[in-house]
C-alpha cells in the first residue's frame, strides 16, 4: 500500500434544502476520514454554474479544501476567467478541469475551448499556479475516443498543458488501470493518477451510470446483481466485498490514492475506507 494514500471524496450540487441538508450530514460523517480534500460536480454548459458555487461555499464552511469541477464546453473564456476569479477570491485552490458532455437535445456547441486540454492551458495562462489543477483519466477509453492510442496521445497533451494530478472514470478491473498508468508513464507524463472508485450500492442505478459513461461492469458482477434482485443488503454486502479487494489491489499495486464517488451518500464509502484501514 502507498505510504500516504490521498484519499478524497466526490459530491454534486443538492438540488433542494433537503439534499443540502443530507450532503452537509455526509460530508460531515466524511470527515472522520481525514479526507485529503472534497470535489464538487458541475453540470456541463454551466447548468449548475451557481449551485456548484454555492455547495463549494457550503463544504468549504465546514472546514474542506474544496476542489469545484468546471466545464469548458460552450463556456467563454470571458465565463470562465469570471469563475476563476471568483473562487480565488474564495481561496479555493483546486480544480478539477473538463470538458463536459452537453446534455442530450443540445446540439453542439462550439465555444471558444473544446477540450478539457484547452481549459487546462487558460487556467495556467489566466491564473498561473494558484491552482492544483486535476483532470479527468479513462482506463477503460473514453467512449468517444477513436482508438485508445489517441486518447493516450490526447491525455498526454492535457498533463502538458499543466494539470497536476488525474482522476479516473471509475472501473471494476484494477489490471486497466495499471495498463493505462504504464502507457502514460512510457510516454513521459508522471503525475498522479488517483482511481476513482464507485461503491456498489444499487444494481439498476450502477447498470444505468456504466451505460452512459461507458464503464465496464464485468459479467459476473452483473449476474449476481441480478441475482439478488431488490435485496438491497444482500447487493450492499456483495458490493462492498467487490469493491473492498479491488481498492486493495489498487492500493497494493501502486495507486497512490482513491477518490470516491459519494452520490452524495456517507455510508458505503466509510464502510470501504474503514476496511481498507486507512
Ligand atoms: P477531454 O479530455 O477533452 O476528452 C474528451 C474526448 O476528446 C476524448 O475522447 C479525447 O480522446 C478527445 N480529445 C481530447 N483532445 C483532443 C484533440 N485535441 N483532438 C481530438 N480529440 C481530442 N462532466 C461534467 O459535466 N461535470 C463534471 O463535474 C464532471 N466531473 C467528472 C469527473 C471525473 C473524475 C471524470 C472522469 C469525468 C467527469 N465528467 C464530468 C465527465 C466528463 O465531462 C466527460 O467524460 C466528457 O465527455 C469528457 O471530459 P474530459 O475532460 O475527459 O474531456
């Protein structure tokens, strides 16, 4: 296991005061954890511009280092210099920059930066280094790659651009993960790059997320999802041995953190942390 494993935790924006309120009970139970640092979604063509801001302000009141996801997909440069003044005012110092998807229905649109690399250029150009910029990995291939040397070649280019660090689409096969490092660092890039781990706690919502971000859910973990169909303890069991040993290999092999993907829940990732010991 890493020495000192970054271990962070990803939320979205609540959508009404009782969500806010289950994401401050989360984030709280959370920080038993140590957390290294909480990450907060954004909706991409800004949809969520002013609800990421706000729940930024929420967790950063509750004591985290918050790093705010931002999208660049259809935003200015005008926009997007505004949002980074903004949370440098705030003394927030990380980012997590992407592209974004436009939501379905929306067309294309051009914007002045199309990919995630383009944002990472502005960032260091509009703010130097006042931030610790993470960006986003895909073991498993982006789904709109053309082939998996060109994102390779396309993930390289971000780091060059100047991000710090990367966080991955999560993944239940540890050995696409370690593939995927070692075809970055032959080509030169060493900056971390954190698994992102997704607890398995509800089989229709895990089946429908893989589906659109294009993760691999391996055909025996399907099957006996299906097996237990509605006996939620029985899928929350199974998910957490699951997800238990493959954080473990992750860890064992070299992962230097884990960053989880909450849903905005406390629950299953302090069951996984608290069995890995951390
Ligand atoms: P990019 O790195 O720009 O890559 C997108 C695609 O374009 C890839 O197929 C890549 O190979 C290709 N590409 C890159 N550069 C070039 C080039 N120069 N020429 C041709 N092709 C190129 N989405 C949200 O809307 N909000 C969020 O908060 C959010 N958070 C996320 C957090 C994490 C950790 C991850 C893994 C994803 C997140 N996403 C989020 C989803 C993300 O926005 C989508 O996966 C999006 O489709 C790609 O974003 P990216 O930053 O990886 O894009």
């Amino acid at each position: 296991m890493s020495a000192k494993a970054i271990i962070s935790a990803e939320f979205f924006p609540p959508r009404d005061i009782a969500a806010q309120e289950k994401l401050v009970r989360s984030a709280k139970t959370l920080s038993e954890l140590n957390l290294s640092y909480v990450s907060m979604t954004f909706g991409a063509g800004g949809s969520t511009r002013s609800g990421t801001a706000d729940a930024v302000s929420l967790l950063q009141n509750l004591g985290f280092d918050v790093a705010p996801h931002l999208s660049c997909i259809g935003a200015s440069k005008a926009d997007i210099a505004e949002i980074l003044d903004d949370y440098k005012a705030k003394d927030i110092k990380r980012i997590v920059a992407l592209r974004g998807d436009l939501p379905s229905g929306m067309g294309v649109l051009e914007g002045e930066m199309r990919y995630a690399s383009d944002l990472v250029g502005f960032i260091r150009e509009h703010s130097g280094d006042w931030f610790q910029v993470e960006v986003a990995a895909y073991p498993e291939m982006h789904p709109q790659a053309t082939s998996f040397e060109d994102d390779i070649k396309h993930f390289v280019h971000k780091a060059q651009q100047g991000a710090d660090g990367a966080i991955t689409q999560y993944f239940y096969s540890a050995d696409a993960y370690f593939y995927f490092v070692e075809q970055v660092r032959k080509a030169g890039i060493e900056i971390p790059i954190i698994p992102g781990i997704m607890p398995i706690t509800n089989s229709s919502q895990l089946l429908r997320f893989s589906n659109m971000c294009g993760a691999e859910v391996p055909r025996w973990v399907r099957n006996r999802l299906m097996d237990f169909g509605d006996d939620r303890a029985a899928i929350r069991d199974f998910g957490a041995d699951v997800v238990t040993k493959l954080c473990q290999d992750l860890l064992d092999g070299g992962a230097p953190g884990l960053h989880f993907y909450t849903l905005n829940g406390a629950d299953a990732t302090m069951k996984l942390v608290n069995r890995l010991s951390l």
